[in-house]
C-alpha cells in the first residue's frame, strides 16, 4: 500500500502568482519568512548525504528524456529502478 505525499511544491513565481490572483491560502496569522541573509551564504557549503556517490554517467538520450518527462525528481526516479533491480537480483543469490 502506497501513501499518497499531502505537500506541495511551489516555486516562489508561482507562489507570487497565485496571491496575485488571490488564491493564496497562507493563514492570516501565519509569519513572514526571513531570508538565511548574507552572512549565511558567505559560510554555506554543499553537502552530500551520506551513502549517496556523484557519479559521471552517459546515458541514451532516449531514456534521460523518459525520465524527465514525468517532471522533477528523474534523478531520484532512476535511482529507485537502479535499487529495484540490484534488491531483486540481491534476493535471487
């Protein structure tokens, strides 16, 4: 059984749009954001979660396209077909 995720993604354009528009469902009472400010990106650095290796990988053109036409995450799409066939060759031995 599959749980259906609840939260939704907006990018800060459409966010702008749609308070524009007056669909902006944020609470009255709910606070403004703060921007992390200047200081923060000065010392920021990028972190890779553990277990996770960057990897230089070509692939068939066809098959990225595949991917990314169901929309963000293809990355994260082909690295679960990847797990799904490493597990079940895994349980075969």
């Amino acid at each position: 059984m599959s749980v259906k995720s609840t939260t939704v993604r907006y990018s800060l354009s459409e966010i702008e749009a749609k308070r524009a528009r007056g669909e902006d469902q944020t609470r009255e009472d709910a606070p403004e954001a703060q921007s992390p400010g200047e200081d923060f990106w000065k010392h920021a650095r990028v972190v890779t979660p553990p277990g996770k290796t960057s990897v230089h990988l070509r692939l068939d053109s066809d098959i990225v396209d595949w991917f990314k036409a169901a929309g963000k995450g293809h990355l994260t799409r082909m690295n679960a077909v990847l797990r799904a066939y490493v597990d079940a060759h895994r349980r075969q031995r």
